[in-house]
C-alpha cells in the first residue's frame, strides 16, 4: 500500500529545489564574469564615469570587447572625451573693434573719403552787387586720420549771373564804344556769366556724430581762377556732317576777363546716415569763400585817361578784379 505524501513534504521538496537551482546560477555567473574591485552588490553595476573612461584610455588592454571593430570604435570616442581638443578663447570686443588692414584706421573709420556735390552760389557782399546767384559744382576727396579728422583736397565750380544794373551800365559803355573799338557792330542787347573755379585744400574735423546724423567744420586755402564774360546775341555758322554748314543764333562772347587770386573758404556741414553700418553718407554744408584779387582801375579806350600809359589797356568791367566774396550752399555725398 502506497502512502501520499503530505502538504508539507511536498513544500518542503519544491524548497529543496528552488534553492539548488538559484545556487547553480550564482555560481555559473561568477565563473563567466571577471571579478571587479569596489563591487559591492551582485544586482547592481554603477554606470562607467568620464574618469573610469580616461582609466580605460590609459589601459585599454583591460576593456573586453566581442570584436576589432567594437574595440576601435570604442577605443576612438574614450580618446575624444579622455582627450578633447582644447577650443580659443572667445574674442573679446570693447565698444570699438580694432581693425587691422589697409583701408581701415584703428578705430575703424576708413582711411580715403571721397565726395561729390551741387547746389547753389549767393555771392555776398560787393560782389552781390554786379553777380547773380547760380549753381556750383563740387568733387573731392581726402584722408582720414581717424574718425573726427581729415585732411581733403577738392575743385569747386562756382556760377554766377550779372545784375540786370550791371548790364544795362555796361551796354550804355559798348555802344559808345562799338563801330571802332568792339565788334564793328552796334551792340543793342547784351547779356553776361561768370565763374570762379578753384582748388583747394584743407583740414575736416567732425565733432558730432551719432549712429546716423552727423557734423563737421571744414576749411581750405588755395587758387581760385575769377572768369567774366560779356555776350551779344549773334549769328554763328557750324559745319554739320550731316547737314553741311549751319546757320544759328546765340550768344557770343565779345569781352571777357580773367583774374587769378588765392582765396580761403570756411564753413559747417551736416551728414546723414541711412544705416549706421554704411560708409555713404548725404550732406549739406555752407561755406564762406573771401579770394584776394588784386584790382585795376578802370578804362573805356579814351584818350589821355588811361592810368597804366599802355594804350592796350582796356577794362570796362573792374569788378572782375575786385575781392570776392560768396557762400556755396552744396548738398551730395560722401562715402
């Protein structure tokens, strides 16, 4: 007669077993897996550090890995974190970069300027007696020593018209004098122009400049060539290649006068920027122009009154020769 066993046997066999099993496995495990210093608990493996892969860097020959390939590519991203590359300092910048090149100062203003311009001529003065307003022209250009001061040389066109009083005084002169000492004509309709062109040079100084507007005085000492010429309408003939010789009518100069003096201007100008990164600025500057002629008296032709003896003298207009005065009022660009 075969006995069942109990409840209790029965707990206790599948104990037994339970227990010899886990025993086996522990022990197989740590037959398979090298020992490791500093391993305190057989459930839990603390993650590798930066510090534990420069060690392994060092000895890599400590590092297990299934295959070459696995071992160089582990072997390349320890040498980049064991061994990284060291990075330059950012670059400092204050509130003015310095530059270092050919066109730049080191404040970083450019080293050339150039300009262009035009506007208006009102002569002043004696001189706004017998002239006129009319345009003038202006180009120039210069070096910056840094960014308030330079130093510029320029040309400037400056026009003029005649005082209507000036004209009719000279008409009543020509036609006492015309059918002998003029044209051979008598002269009934005159008419006039004049200019002053110069060059000169001169300091630039800016004394105010924010991101976008700006101002400066500016200055200059040079020669300044005085032109006036005196007019009659009169018929011309041109050669046409087309049309053969034409037949018109202008203005033709029968009397002119030159004078040649230094003169010295000065002024103020403003300058506005589009954008506080560009170098092309617009401007409108004002200037005092005095040149110092030096004057002849006058002399119509008659007989006995000439001041110089030289009966080639002849100057009917003396205010040609006289000192200038006028303010160019210009407006262009700089850049």
């Amino acid at each position: 007669m075969q006995i069942s066993p109990s409840p209790l046997q029965i707990f206790t066999r599948i104990a037994a077993v339970a227990i010899f099993a886990g025993a086996s496995t522990l022990g197989l495990h740590a037959q398979q897996t090298p020992s490791t210093e500093g391993v305190h608990s057989i459930f839990y493996v603390a993650p590798q550090t930066t510090q534990s892969l420069i060690a392994a860097n060092d000895a890599p020959s400590e590092i297990g890995y299934s295959t070459s390939a696995g071992a160089e590519e582990t072997a390349d991203a320890v040498g980049y974190i064991a061994n990284p590359t060291p990075q330059p300092p950012p670059r400092r910048y204050g509130r003015r970069p310095v530059y270092a090149d050919s066109s730049h100062n080191a404040d970083g203003s450019s080293k050339y300027t150039f300009f262009g311009g035009a506007g208006v001529t009102i002569p002043t003065g004696g001189t706004h007696a017998y002239f006129s307003p009319n345009y003038d022209l202006q180009v120039g250009g210069g070096r910056n020593f840094n960014k308030k001061l330079a130093a510029v040389i320029e040309f400037d066109w400056h026009e003029f018209g005649l005082q209507t009083s000036t004209l009719n005084s000279l008409l009543l002169t020509y036609q006492n004098l015309c059918g002998t000492d003029c044209t051979g004509s008598t002269i009934d309709q005159i008419g006039g122009h004049a200019h002053v062109w110069s060059f000169t040079v001169g300091p630039q100084y800016t004394f105010y400049q924010a991101d976008k507007v700006g101002a400066y005085v500016i200055g200059g000492v040079g020669f300044y060539h005085k032109v006036t010429d005196i007019t009659t309408p009169a018929e011309e003939t041109i050669f046409d290649p087309y049309y053969g010789y034409v037949t018109y009518e202008g203005n033709a100069t029968f009397d002119s006068y030159v004078s040649n003096a230094l003169g010295v201007n000065g002024g103020v100008g403003f300058t506005y920027k589009l954008s506080r990164f560009s170098d092309l600025k617009f401007y409108g500057e004002a200037r005092y122009v005095y040149t110092a002629n030096s004057a002849r008296p006058y002399y119509d032709g008659t007989t006995g009154t000439n001041p110089t003896t030289n009966a080639n003298y002849f100057d009917v207009f003396p205010q040609n020769s006289a000192k200038t005065t006028y303010i160019p009022l210009t407006f262009g660009v700089r850049f």
